[in-house]
C-alpha cells in the first residue's frame, strides 16, 4: 500500500449526520451521533490514478450510480468516534482494494492440497487410536469389556 498513505482529507469528504438507530434512549431521539462519510472516486485528488482504478474494480458494484462510495457509521453514541471509525472504515475498504488477490491454484495443485489433507486427516486420526490403546491398556480394557 505504498500508493495510499493512509491520509484522507477531510475537505474532500462529504459528512452528513443523522439520528442513529438502535438502543440509547433520549441521546438516539435527540443527538444525530450516526455517521455518513461520501466522496466521488473519480474526483479524489488524494488517491492516484492507478488506486482509484483498483478502488473502482474491487468496489464498482458497492457505489452509487453517479459513482459516490459511502461509508456509515453508528457504533457508538460519539459523533467524533462515529466519523473515526467511518474514516478507518474508508482506510481499510482502501487498502482491502490494493491488497495483492490470493494466487489461484491449477487442478493439478488443488487436487494435490486436497490429498495432503486427506493425508494429514488419516494420519491424525491413526495417532489418536494408538493413544487411545495406550491409556485402555493402562485401565485394564479386559475390565471394561
């Protein structure tokens, strides 16, 4: 994630505020705490070319039509900690996108993987009887039989 610093200007964001949802009594009726950060992915200053293309593929389908990508937050009762968390929400939904994907396996390498469990599995279980004959000895199974 050497292209995203990790620094998001605040200038740059859309915030909105809203009543939130859930348990609180008076404070949820009374103080708008939940959290609404927007920004257009197109127009981002901060984000390179190369991030907003990777951002645009991962999360193309989670975007609003004119191409907005919103992040909510009501986890707590705090206004502050609410757009904290929406921004770490934002840092992480970033950097989840410049993330490198899981190197696909051919048949041949999965069908390997899946012998060697099977393997492992086999061999797991064969230790565990031979504890279980050990300590069945110990008792004396003839008792038990």
């Amino acid at each position: 994630s050497s292209e995203f610093s990790g620094q998001i200007p605040m200038n740059e964001l859309t915030k909105t505020y809203s009543c939130s949802s859930g348990p609180g009594g008076q404070n949820v009726n009374k103080v708008a705490t939940k959290v609404d950060l927007r920004f257009h992915v197109e127009s981002a200053s901060w984000l390179s070319p190369g991030v907003k293309a990777k951002v645009l593929e991962k999360y193309g389908s989670e975007l609003t039509k004119d191409g907005w990508m919103v992040v909510k937050s009501d986890r707590t009762r705090s206004q502050t900690l609410n757009q904290a968390d929406a921004l770490e929400k934002l840092r992480t939904a970033i950097r989840s996108a410049l993330a490198a994907p899981k190197p696909k396996f051919t048949a041949e390498e999965e069908e390997r993987i899946r012998k060697g469990k099977l393997k492992a599995a086999r061999e797991r279980l064969h230790y565990k009887r031979i504890r279980s004959d050990v300590k069945a000895q110990r008792s004396g199974r003839d008792q038990m039989l």
